[in-house]
C-alpha cells in the first residue's frame, strides 16, 4: 500500500508559521511513518496535486496549509470520481476555521493526534456553480463556508495585509474595511429545502451558505452548523447603517449576531443566487472557503456524506 501523500503550501501562515514547517513535517513523519511530500507552487496546484494523488491511488492525502489549501486538496480528490482516498488537515494557516468545524482543537499537533487515531468521518460538502473571473461559469467544491458580498471583499483585503498583521485581528480590520466598501443589494433566492421550492428577495450585505460553523478565522457565523448533518445553514446580515453592520461583524465572533432583527437564518439543501444584473452580478464577489474565486449568479447543491476526512 502506498503512504500518505501530504500535500504542503510553502508560503501557508505566511503571517507566521511558515517557517516551522520543517518541524511540522519532522513531527508528521514520526507519527504517521514514511510519506510522500509534494509541494505546491501557486493558488490551484494543491487541486491539481490531489487529482493526481488520487488517481495513482493514494490512500490517505493530508493537506498541510490553511484552509484554501485543504479546500483545494478536498476538491482534487472529489473531481477524481466517488471512490477516492480518505483527507486529512494538519492546520498551518491563519484562520483554522474548519479545523474549529470537525472539532480539532487549535495547533498542529491536534491535526496529528487525529490522524494517528485513523478514525474516519464522512462529511457534507456544497457543490457551487458559479462565475470566474474571466466570465466562465465554473464548479467548485466548497466544504466550509461560501459567502456572498462582503465576505469576498474581505479575502481581497486579507491578501493585502502586512505581513505582520494576521489571523483574527487580520480578518477583523479587512472585514471593517469590507463593510465600509460594500453595498447592500437585493438578492433574487430560489431555495430548496426537503423538496418545497419558494423564490424570494432576499436584501443583504452577507449571504453565508454554512455547511461548517465558523469562518473569517473565528466568526462563529452558524452556531447550528454541522459539517455531516445533510443540510446547508443560511445566514443573512444587513442593516440600515455601515456603523450598525460593522457592530454586527463584531457580534458574529460570539454568535450573538443571531440575536439581532436584521440577522436571518435558514436551511437549505439547494440555493440559486442572482441579481438580474450581468453588470451589478460581476462586482458581488463569492468567498468559497476563504478564498475570492468569482462572483455571480450562484447555484448551489448540498452533497451529503461526500468527503471522507480523517478527523
């Protein structure tokens, strides 16, 4: 049987811990015995690798990154077909949301302990249909959280950054500068949920389509959300002021967003997205597991019990 293939991002935790990952990998090789290292050069290869990993018939593909690198790897090794190797994480990257979403607490050596268990959980993943950059209309595999309006801005102003400046308090000031940016707008939803379809406007700064729980490195978006429950949790947030959102963003690292009149939640096993406007669609961007990948019109379908992690 072939070993584990890791899948490493060199610049992962760029803002920090990139440069233990020597140690990290000293430790993987302890703990899981002999494997295979491919490293990743640029936004994509981590897909790309994964797709080939799983093809030559690796049984077990760690990602060893944040959480794009690990959305990556999920999505090479779903594109290869139903009978794919099992997924692991060992967490390097500044937000760890998903991490938070399976349970593991934070620190790398949580990753391991999980993986040296060998337990293994199948879980949902969201299937989105959506628009590139260049115009296309694409697939992408998403197994956190995809946002809708100021959650793609955010990823745009994280990538920004000082380097010094990472993790929560990183996605913090991206995300108040995101609300200063960002326009409320109507959304035209078709939702569908255990097999009733309703169509309505749906006004908002942030759509989030949860099948994780938190996001934006530790905003607590849908308390509700399990990652294996077969259903997507849908959260929107506007308000009559920039101030009053930006109040609400600090409300969503505790949850208590939820609280709050103009905070709506929902649950979905299909959802369409749009805004009758090819023009005003180009300029929503999407962020598809914390990365800005394209914009709108949107579809999206739950996959139940897809991915099979090692968590």
């Amino acid at each position: 049987m072939k070993p584990p293939l890791l899948i490493v991002n060199p610049a992962c935790g760029a803002r920090g811990s990139a440069r233990d990952l020597p140690r990290v990998l000293t430790a993987v090789e302890k703990t899981l015995g002999d494997v295979i290292i491919r490293y990743t050069a640029r936004r994509g290869h981590a897909c790309e690798l994964a797709l080939e990993g799983a093809r030559q018939g690796y049984p077990l593909i760690v990602a060893v990154g944040g959480d794009g690198t690990f959305s990556e790897v999920a999505n090479g090794v779903l594109t290869a077909g139903d009978d794919g190797p099992a997924v692991g994480l060992i967490n390097m990257g500044t937000g760890g949301d998903f991490c938070r979403s399976l349970g593991i607490e934070s620190g790398f050596e949580h990753c391991l302990e999980a993986l040296a268990l060998g337990r293994e959980r199948p879980v949902d993943v969201g299937r989105a249909v959506f628009q590139d950059f260049s115009g296309r209309r694409v697939q992408r595999y998403f197994v956190n959280v995809l946002s809708v309006g100021v959650g793609g801005l955010v990823d745009k102003y994280v990538d920004q950054m000082p380097a010094f400046i990472g993790g929560k308090a990183g996605y913090y000031l991206a995300s108040l500068r995101a609300v200063a940016a960002s326009k409320e707008r109507p959304l035209q939803a078709r939702i569908t949920w255990e097999k009733e379809v309703r169509d309505q406007i749906i006004p908002a700064y942030i759509v989030a389509i949860c099948n994780g729980r938190w996001f934006g490195g530790g905003m607590d978006v849908a308390p509700m959300a399990l990652p294996d429950d077969g259903r997507l949790e849908v959260v929107t947030i506007t308000e009559h002021t920039k101030r009053a959102l930006a109040r609400k963003v600090s409300l969503v690292y505790t949850g208590r967003h939820l609280d709050e009149p103009t905070v709506h939640h929902f649950p979905c096993h299909r959802i369409e997205l749009g805004l009758g406007d090819a023009e005003a669609e180009r300029h929503l961007l999407l962020d598809v597991d914390g990365d800005a990948l394209g914009s709108l019109p949107l579809e999206v379908d739950l996959v139940p019990h897809r991915l099979r992690v090692r968590a």
